[in-house]
C-alpha cells in the first residue's frame, strides 16, 4: 500500500471524482453533481478524501464531521482496484481525521442491498444497527 497516495480534493478534482462516482460507486445522490461537490469542498475542504495510485484515482470517500456526529458517505473503490486495501486505507484516513476533530462513532451510509460493500465495511470493523432508520425528504 506504500504506493497508495490519499488527499483531500480540491475544487478542480471535481469532473473527475463525478466520472469516477459513475463507474465505481453503487448509486446516486441527489448532490452528485458539480454544485453539489463544489459545496462540500468549500465548506469543508478535507472532508473529500481521494486514494491515487500512480496519479491515477482509485478510491473516495466523503468523512463529514458537523460537531457532533463523524458520517462517511460515497466510499468507493474501482472494480478494478478492489480486494487491495484501499477502502481500508480511506477509511483509516477518515477515522483519522475523526479522531483528530474529537469525534466519538462514525455512522456510514452504506445501500442495503450491495452485500459487496456490506463485507468491505464489515472487514474493517463496522456493524449494522438494525434498531436505525434513515428517514429523509429532498429540499
């Protein structure tokens, strides 16, 4: 894994992130598009961190702190690329970056019927809490 390289994004890696979400990531938000992404990095510029390989992205993962509770969304690996670490490596990174802000748990969004990404979060120490919902309504 030394080769492995993991950044925060910046404002011009967001064509790219958006085309890598479409290839590797399993769903869609509602904030998946440039504005959307725009915004968080500019609120919060080391919430979007990338895992590069030779200059070439492999993996994201959205670590979002409010103050109050540490979230991690869009976790994402290239097919190509999985079974090698790196969702262990970016979420290593945002556990990081948790601690460091004094966060306590991490909650991960993670779709209920990919059971790959199920044993890829399971593999790193999460669990399911089947005792919570997400509850939601589009603005």
């Amino acid at each position: 894994m030394s080769d492995l390289h993991i950044r925060c994004a910046t404002l011009t890696d967001i064509t790219a992130v958006l085309r890598f979400w479409g290839e590797a990531a399993e769903g869609t938000s509602i904030s998946d598009d440039h504005d959307g992404v725009a915004r968080l990095i500019s609120r919060d510029p080391e919430a979007l961190l990338l895992a590069e390989r030779d200059g070439v992205l492999r993996g994201t993962v959205i670590a979002g702190f409010d103050g109050w509770r540490c979230s991690a969304y869009r976790l994402a690996v290239h097919p190509d690329c999985r079974r090698q670490g790196i969702a262990g490596a970016l979420l290593d990174a945002a556990e990081q970056r948790f601690i460091a802000l004094g966060g306590r748990r991490v909650d991960a969004m993670v779709l209920e019927a990919n059971e790959t990404a199920h044993r890829a979060w399971a593999a790193v120490g999460y669990h399911r809490e089947d005792h919570w919902r997400r509850w939601v309504k589009p603005l």
